[in-house]
DNA sequence: GGAACGCTTCGGTGGACGCCGAAATGTCCC
DNA sequence: GGGACATTTCGGCGTCCACCGAAGCGTTCC
C-alpha cells in the first residue's frame, strides 16, 4: 500500500543550526557524547541535550549509555544515505579561518563518510576497480565476479558484504568530487579492511583519514593508483 | 574543498504538513498551479503562496509563469531522488478513508515517480531486466550491452540517455515494494516510451498510471512479465 | 559517604513563523 | 477599458520552539 510520505518531522529535525551542525558531526559514523557536540556546536548542555531528543525521535540518531557519559550516533546507513543525497541540495555550511579549511582539505583528501571511505581516497579507488573491472558501471556499482576475487584477496570480507541485509553495493555521491564512489555493505567492508589492515588511520576525534605508506603502496602496486595527493 | 553541509534551511523547507504535502503531490514530476496545490492540502491561497516561495528559496521546487496561473514543479532529478531517499525514514502521511485507500492501491500498482515508473510495474520490469541480463547488479543498476540493444529495439531512447548530464542508471528505492527499480536518465527514458507507446496512460490529475492492454502484451511476450495485478 | 562530573528536566523569555482575510498586482476575456 | 480570475503582498494574531540557568538524577572516583 503506497502512501504519501509524511516529512515533517525529519524536516524539523534538520531544521535548525545546532541540530545540522550534530548530523554534520556524526556523518563519520563515530559515536560522540553529548558535551561534546555541545561545546563543538556553541550551545549550552541543556541545549544540546533538547535538541539530542529531537534527533533521536525523528530515528536519525541512536543513544547508548556507557557509564556516565551517553554517546549518540546516527541511527543507520539509510540515514546516512538521505542526509547525503540531502547534501546535494544543501548548500555549503559557513567555515570560517585557517583552521577550518585545514580541516576541510585533510578531509577532501580522505575520510570516512558514515562507514565507507570517501573523499579522493574513495572515488580514486572505486574508478580504479571500475577501469579494471572489479565494479560495473558508471554511475551505479555493481559488484562483478573477478572484483569478488579480487577483494577477497586483499581480504575485505566480501562474502560477509554480499550475505547482509542491506545493499551489497551502493554508489554514494562525494560532496567533495561530485563524483560516485563505493558504499553499502561492500563499501563499509573495505573501509574496515583499509582500517584493520592499517593502510589508514583515523586522525584523532575526527572524519579525516590518513593514508599510511603501506597503503599508498598497496594502491600503486595493485590497482596502479597514485595517492601522494590523498 | 569538502565543508558540512548546512541542512538548516531544506529542513525548515519540508518541517511543515502543507509544504510536506505539497512535495508529494509534485513528486509524480507534473507542474501544477498554486490554486489547485493550496486547495488539496487545504489551506488559503495566501498561505500556499508563501509556502511556495519557501520551497523555491529553498530550491525544491521551480515555478514557471503561463498566462495568469503559475505552475510549480520539482527542482530536478537529484530532488526527487533526495526526497526518496528521505522517504524510507518518514513515516507514512496518515491516509483516512475509503477514497484515500483506492488511490492507495492504484499508485501501488504503477505510478511515476518524478519522471520513471515505479510501483509493481516499476520493480516487475526492473527484476525482469535483470534477469534478461539487461541490467546488472542486484542493489544498483548498470545498463548492459544486451541491455542497450534490447531497449533500443523496443524504442527506448538509449544513446540519448547515456549522453545526458545527468546519471544513466540510478537505482530508487521503491516505498512500496522496498526493493529497488530503474531510475535516472535511462529510467526517464523509458518512462517517456512507455507512454509515448501507449502501454501505460496517465490516471487524470495524478501519479497513477493505467498500464494498457498493449502495455501488458509487451510485458508478457518480450520479458515474460505478468502484469495483471498492475 | 561525599564530592565531582555528565547529562536531562523544568520554568521562563523572546523571537520566529504558520495561519488567515483584505488589499494589491497581474493576466485574460469580452 | 472593465470585470472576472489567479496569485502575491501585507498586517495582525496566536502558537510554537530555541535558548538559557537552575535544579534534579545517575555515575564515578576518592
């Protein structure tokens, strides 16, 4: 039965800075307490903490206690997959100062996008596998046989990927690049490998990634990709 | 350079039940006056008229001036996409009564979604193609070769959709069925030649579609398609 | 047990905005 | 040109809500 959708309260939701600025802060898919957000986002606690309940009714944001600091996250990759495609539309939030843009460079280069790896990290390898046929197609992304192998190989669990219950593969658009690149279930299994592995590490409290030395080799060796700009 | 996205003022654009409504009744993708919008969501025509100037601020929707009536429509296809993608976390608008209920059915059926099919014809073709080999992928779709022959021969404009700006193939997410169906470029091609063939015609005023007894012989003979719940 | 800490709840305030009717603007028809 | 019609603009009203500080609740550490 197909019914109009109702989306008032996602809109509201998003509608104010303090919440944007929250989602905007959870896109790495990282789970951060309360006080945190507050302070990143200049309002009082209690602020912070109304506008937390707001987020968690609306099921973007999920809480779980640990002990006396509660840590909130985004509810789900669907989640993580509107408030992309929201991206799109959306218009460029206000960054002010050196810092910042340090910030925003460093994370062009490399970051996790809620679960996966985006920025020219992300679309340079996603191109990489579509030239060398482990991915099909241009702008959707389709998991062929020999990328199967392939991946299996460096050993992303592409079996785990394929054998859950969201999408195996999903073409996530980069902000950055508007350009897709590797998400879903596959796109999330890479990016823990990429991890695990320690071809990047996490820069500290943050969605920016850096690629170590024993990642750029991999790139360049197996899939011929040069990352001394990432 | 990658920035958070301010998602402030897109949410503030969907926060309200008429404008909410509004969205819905333009997602089938036809441009509509503001009298009939104001009138179906029942407010004033003053108050539809500043809900309106939110949306196109917000840049959700575009307005175009014909004679004395000003007809408002979507903003474009990453709209449409963006408010699908919203749409799997919305919770379903309230729907009461019988009249509501068989509009219900039939859009489950088949409808547009801004500019492609969707409903149980939508996802039916779409499983079909990818069991031809026309499409490949499960969770996304990338066109094929024997697909792009196929879909030529049966009229779809293929090399047009393939040169257009925006993405070939986009895999949407159906409300209904929760299962993917084929949208983008190619999408609204096919849409466009379901329609210019005669195999499906619009229900007057609305998303509906009628798929026509044409339309189901070429369902059941090219792709061993069984239209006849849609 | 008590103090420090993280977070939420409560009460109150100011501003934003959704709503309407009335008036203004613009277009069409005769 | 005048009257009907579609739409927007304006003025005003009522409500909602973002915000803060203070108080309350639960956890941790000594």
């Amino acid at each position: 039965m197909t019914r109009d959708r109702d989306f008032t309260a996602v809109g509201r939701a998003l509608s104010t800075p303090a919440r944007s600025t929250f989602l905007n802060l959870l896109m790495d898919g990282t789970a951060r307490p309360a006080g945190e957000l507050a302070q990143t986002a200049g309002v009082s606690a209690s602020t912070a903490s109304e506008h937390l309940s707001v987020l968690v009714d609306a099921g973007l944001v999920t809480c779980q206690h640990r002990g006396r600091h509660r840590y909130y996250s985004l509810a789900g990759g669907e989640v993580a997959a509107a408030l992309e495609s929201l991206g799109v539309l959306a218009d460029a939030a206000p960054v002010s100062g050196f810092r910042r843009s340090r910030r925003a460079e460093y994370l062009a280069a490399a970051r996790f996008c809620y679960d996966h790896l985006a920025g020219r990290l992300g679309t340079g390898l996603t191109d990489a596998w579509v030239r060398s046929g482990w991915l099909a197609g241009r702008d959707e992304l389709a998991l062929t046989d020999a990328g199967a192998v392939g991946l299996r190989e460096v050993g992303v669990d592409v079996d785990g990927a394929v054998a859950a219950r969201r999408a195996t593969t999903r073409a996530c658009l980069d902000w950055t690049e508007r350009r897709p690149h590797l998400a879903g279930a596959l796109g999330s299994a890479v990016g823990s490998r990429f991890l695990s592995a320690g071809w990047v590490t996490r820069h500290r409290s943050g969605r920016g990634l850096d690629v170590t030395a024993a990642g750029r080799e991999l790139a360049r060796t197996a899939w011929g990709l040069d990352l001394t700009g990432a």
